[in-house]
C-alpha cells in the first residue's frame, strides 16, 4: 500500500477481517486513517493491529488509547505477532 488513502478505500471494497496499518504513512499519518475507518459505517468494526518503527514515540497503552485493537513493533517477532493476530481475532 502506497498511501492510506488507498487503503481507506481498499477496506471499504473489501471489507477484509484484519488491517494492519502502519503510523507512519505518506500522506495521512495512521492515526488519522484508524479514525476514518472507525468513523465508516462499513468499516468501524474491522479490528486494526497499529504497527510502527517507532517503538520510543508510540507503545502500547498509547495506540490502544487511540482506539487500535493491538499494537506491535518493528522489527515483528512472529510470535508476537501471530499471538497479537489471534487476540484480535479472537481465535
């Protein structure tokens, strides 16, 4: 994905199970996005996993206050992550 508008759109068309949204985008930042997807009648309830390099600036309590469902660094450790995707989900 290029910018978050495209991705805004892409969830709207496709209505996927999972969004994994970085924070830093071009463009709209993905805090901003988040609140565009929670905003949507389509989109609100598709839980969103924040992802960032930026571990210092942004962590957990602080992406969980902005209303993502999960929060994961950079470098991802796969079984962070995959535990982080079965939370969500709920699996």
């Amino acid at each position: 994905m290029r910018r978050a508008e495209e991705g805004l759109k892409l969830a709207i068309e496709k209505s996927p199970s999972l969004i994994l949204m970085d924070i830093q985008l071009p463009g709209m930042d993905g805090i901003t996005a988040l609140k565009d997807l929670k905003a949507g009648p389509e989109t609100k309830t598709i839980p969103v996993i924040a992802i960032t390099a930026s571990a210092m600036t942004y962590n957990r309590v602080t992406m969980m206050a902005e209303g993502f469902d999960g929060f994961q660094s950079k470098p991802i450790s796969v079984k962070d992550f995959l535990e982080e995707v079965r939370t969500v989900l709920e699996f």
